[in-house]
C-alpha cells in the first residue's frame, strides 16, 4: 500500500509504524547494506551488467524481502517520484528516437540494445535505494545508518593496513591481504604498487566510496569519534592518491567545518589565518618548499606524486590525461548533435569512434577503444557523468537529474550544522550530494549507491517537521 511522502510523520529516531518482529533486525540490515556498498569488486554472479560486482546488489533482495515482511504502508515522496518517473521517460524517448541506430549497433562484441537493458538496470537501481532508504529513515532507521558508516569506515582502514603491509612484504599480514584478496578482489588482479585501493576495484572508486562514509560517519559518536573518523580519512586520502577525491574530500572538510562552526565566524576566520600563518612559514625553508612544489606538480600534471611514471621513450605526458579529455571532448560533441534527448541510454561506446579527434590518437588508450577488433579494454568511458548525462539523455535528462539532487543539497547546506543529530544528518547529506556532484567530473557511472541513500536520508529530513528533526 503506497503513501505520499505528506502524510504525517514520527518523530526521527523513533518507529514510525507499528513493531512487529520484521522491524527488530532493520537496524541489522540497514548496516549491512551500507557497509556492503564499500565492496565492489566481488565475483560477479548475477547477470547484472555492470553491478555484478557490487556487494550492495547482493544484499538489497534482503531489504526487498523486509518490505514484503514488514505490515504497514509505503511512504512515496510525491516530487521525487514524479522527476524519477519524467527521468525516465526522458530515457525511453532517446532510445525510440536513436532506435533505427541502436537496433543494428555492434561495438567490440556488444549490441546496442543490450547496452540498453544493462544501464537501464543501473539506472532503475538508483531511485529504488532512495525510496528503501527514505523508508528506512522515516522508521526510525537513521542510527543504523551513521553506525553502518562508522563500521565500513573501519573496515575500509583494516583492510588498508593489510595491503600497506603488503606493499613492504611484511610476513602474515601480506598473505592475510592475499586471503582477503581472494574475497574482496575476485574479479581483477593489482592495479597499483602504492595507492590504496581497500575494498573496491581501484583506487579511485575506494576514493568515491569514502565521500559518502566519511560524511555518515561524523553524524553519530562524541566529538572525539569526529576527530578519529577525519584523521582517519586523511590517511587514507593521501595514500589514496587520487586528484578528483583529494579535491573532493578538501570541499567536505570545508563544509565539515563551516557546519561545526557555523555561528562562530570568529574560531573560522583564526583558525584559517593560523593555518595560513604555518603554511608560510613552513614554505620558508627551502628543501620542503620544492618538495611540496615538485609533488604538488606531479600530482595536478601525471596523477601521481612520483611525476611521470610512464617508462616509454619520449613520452613527455600522462596518457591518462589524454584519454579523459578525449572522451570528455567526445561526449560534448554528441551532445552538440543531439542536444535534447542524446544518443540514447547506454550508446556513448558506440559514437565514440565518430568523435574523437586525430590528435587524441596519441594516446595508446584512445587507440585501442576506438578499435573496435581489440576488446583487451573495458567499454570506452565518458571519464564524467555530467558528460555522459548529456551525451545520452540531452539536456532534458541531465536537467530532471539536477533536480533530484540540487534543492536537497540546498536545504540541507542551509540546515546543516554539527550542534544536533538532525544537524549532523543534514551536513552529512549536504556532504555526500556535494561530493557526488563533484565526482561527477570524474566518474561516469551511475553506481553510486551512496549518493542515492544521501537523496532518501535527505527526502526524509524534508518530510519530518523542523521542531521534530533532531528528537
């Protein structure tokens, strides 16, 4: 039984509906499907698409079957579910107006139509998590949730303890990593020496899922679980290496502080200045100015504090960064073409080839996804999901998904602030959209299942009443 997203709310932190035995392991459940959204590089074995190796895809059949369980009616937020359902429309008119050239599409040994079905699945995955986890925090499930993130945060650092130690070859804890390995990383081999990649398949991807932990971690805990989770986070960022996530987690450590302290300008403005002051003066001395100035190069110009760690005779840049801005330059020119509904869902990989420049061919990368004989390389990626959004939905999709995200990272920026738990959620919400935003120049899935729980979280504080929102 449905039930608009107006109806009277409980009070958060308190069932909304009657108890009964399904509702006294949601709070069990909740913690499992957000510490499983860390894991995302399990054996793949359902015929998901791209999902496959999400541990979060393998848990939600089990909040699906507490919802069947559960008496009482679903709450449905009335704007979210209609920008959700002209979403989709928006996606299956790029689809039927490309359909002429999606139906005979074949790109290194794909169809066009099953890269339809694939990402529509991703997609449809998306709202879903937002309407369980709405469901979840108008029940009282908002605790589970701070605790979930608290406990993949510490799972996330142990396992980085052990790939540490694996780095320098320490015995037992390197074959522990090998183990867990086995586990954790089933479906790819080690992509990097010395960037952290945890629980995920990469090290970028561990970095995108810390922007939604880190933020849902500060909501519960004393001021020191606060300090802990940052310092935390800062360890494994600079590890991490990653330049789109060091930039990503630096604006969620702003907007950390601006919440904390937000009516007391005054601690703002002395701590900058202090810090400003430490930086100066360290700056001073001259072999720690060319350290940091050569590292800080390196990372902004190759990706990585070493400088150019690509061996080939003659090579003066990082190809990585061709690659982007080709496939970003790419996305462009599609969405130039057809700028109102795009290529059609799932079709960036097949116009790729048609929009890439000569100059862009200097990179080995761009060469072999533009190839369409070698499949060695996964699908060409657009490297941006604000990209892709336009390239494959047009104007009118990446619009109508703005604005599923945009008013409630708004109202929680406004609200946000660390004085209360319902504070605290808003700025972990504010946080976490914030970052998805960001990311969004960076990565060009729609896997990011924390961003979707930071809508529901942030649908249900929209629904509870101001004066109720922190009881």
């Amino acid at each position: 039984m449905l039930a608009a997203a107006g109806a009277a709310p409980g009070r958060m932190g308190a069932p909304a509906m009657p108890a009964d035995r399904a509702a006294s392991w949601m709070p069990a459940l909740i913690v499992l499907l957000v510490v499983a959204t860390v894991f995302n590089d399990l054996h793949p074995l359902l015929p998901v698409g791209e999902m496959a190796n999400d541990g979060f895809v393998y848990a939600v059949p089990l909040a699906l079957l507490y919802f069947l369980r559960r008496p009482g009616r679903i709450a449905v937020p009335r704007v979210f579910f209609a920008l959700t359902l002209a979403f989709l429309l928006v996606i299956v008119l790029g689809v039927a107006s490309n359909f002429a050239e999606i139906s005979t599409a074949w790109y290194k040994e794909r169809s066009g139509m099953s890269r339809v079905i694939t990402q529509a699945m991703a997609v449809a995955m998306g709202p879903v998590v937002t309407l369980m986890f709405f469901n979840f925090a108008v029940r009282g499930g908002l605790p589970a949730i701070s605790r979930g993130a608290w406990i993949a945060l510490l799972v996330m650092a142990g396992v980085a303890v052990f790939e540490v130690a694996s780095w320098v070859g320490l015995p037992g804890l390197s074959h522990v990593h090998q183990a867990l390995s086995l586990v954790i990383h089933a479906d790819t081999s080690g992509y990097y020496a010395t960037r952290l990649r945890m629980t995920a398949f990469e090290a970028s991807w561990a970095a995108v899922m810390l922007t939604f932990i880190f933020p849902f971690a500060l909501t519960g805990g004393s001021p020191r679980r606060v300090a802990l989770v940052a310092g935390i986070v800062v360890v494994l960022m600079l590890l991490l290496q990653s330049r789109t996530a060091m930039l990503v987690v630096a604006v969620q450590f702003m907007l950390l502080l601006l919440g904390f302290f937000r009516h007391r300008k005054d601690l703002i403005v002395h701590a900058a200045t202090a810090a400003a002051l430490v930086l100066l003066t360290t700056m001073m001395i001259p072999s720690v100015q060319s350290s940091v100035m050569e590292k800080g190069s390196n990372l902004i110009r190759y990706g990585s504090m070493d400088g150019l760690i690509d061996p080939t005779p003659g090579v003066t840049e990082n190809v990585s960064n061709i690659t982007r801005m080709a496939a970003i330059r790419a996305g462009l020119s599609m969405a130039e073409e057809r700028p109102l509904l795009g290529v059609g869902l799932g079709q960036y990989g097949f116009n790729y080839p048609y929009h890439i420049r000569a100059e862009d061919l200097r990179s080995w990368e761009v060469r072999r996804y533009a190839t369409a004989a070698d499949t060695g390389l996964t699908w060409p990626p657009a490297y941006s999901l604000h990209v892709r959004l336009l390239a494959e939905t047009g104007l009118l999709g990446y619009l109508l998904w703005l604005a599923m995200i945009v008013p409630l990272l708004l109202r929680s920026l406004a609200r946000a602030s660390g004085a209360s738990p319902a504070g605290r959620l808003h700025l972990a919400v504010a946080m976490t959209l914030t970052g998805w935003l960001m990311l969004g120049a960076s990565i060009d899935s729609f896997r990011f299942f924390g961003g979707w729980i930071a809508l529901g979280v942030g649908l249900a504080l929209w629904r509870t009443p101001r004066q109720k929102a922190g009881a």
